[in-house]
C-alpha cells in the first residue's frame, strides 16, 4: 500500500510548552484529534522533542504527530503531520487538519486564556 505524508501548520497565541500540555491532555484530546470524536488514540506527548504522537487505538483512523516550537513572545507555531493511503484525496486530509488545528487553538485558549 503507498501512502503519503500530509501536514498542515497555523500560528498559536500561546508558547509551545502550553499548545503541548493542552494537545496532550487526554481530556482535551477528542476535542481536536482528527477523527478523535469517533475514534480512541492513544497519546504520546516527547515534550524535550515538542512533540505530541498519537496512534489510535482500535487502529482505525490516522497516526500521526503533532510538532509545536516558540514563535515568539507569547506564540509558537503548530505542525500537524499524518501518513494516509495515497488514494486519499490530500486536500480533504489537509482540511481535516486545518480543523483540528483550529479546534486546538480553540482548546488552548479555553484551557489557559480564562477570563
């Protein structure tokens, strides 16, 4: 079976030690995780790396990794990276981690932004 990488990246309002913590919370994981509202994933969080991996546990859905670096004061960058079947269409793959990325922006925000 061929596969191929796709990966989706977005800036964050928070320092990647945060996004990690956040990403890696397991009760915060479904919320984000693509697929992760119909699937279980097991998480895997090389904080010295700035690293999440996830791999699902009923090996349905997709594995992949989260990689999350300083920006800045008060900013990182987020990289979502997955290996799908290559007969998968790569926009919708890139969609979906489009959402999750948003989806853990929101997340973060709601996890250490609390008015």
């Amino acid at each position: 079976m061929a596969t191929r990488i796709v990966t989706s990246s977005r800036a964050m309002a928070a320092e990647a030690d945060i996004v990690l913590n956040t990403a890696s919370d397991a009760t915060r994981a479904k919320a984000w995780l693509p697929g992760g509202d119909s699937h279980a994933y097991d998480l895997d969080l090389r904080a010295a790396e700035g690293r999440v991996e996830w791999h699902p546990a009923d090996h349905d859905g997709w594995a992949g990794h989260l990689r999350v670096v300083d920006s800045g004061t008060g900013a990182s960058q987020a990289e979502l990276q997955v290996e799908v079947d290559e007969a998968v269409d790569p926009d919708e793959v890139c969609a979906t981690l489009d959402g999750a990325l948003r989806a853990l922006a929101a997340e973060v925000d709601q996890n250490f932004n609390v008015s």
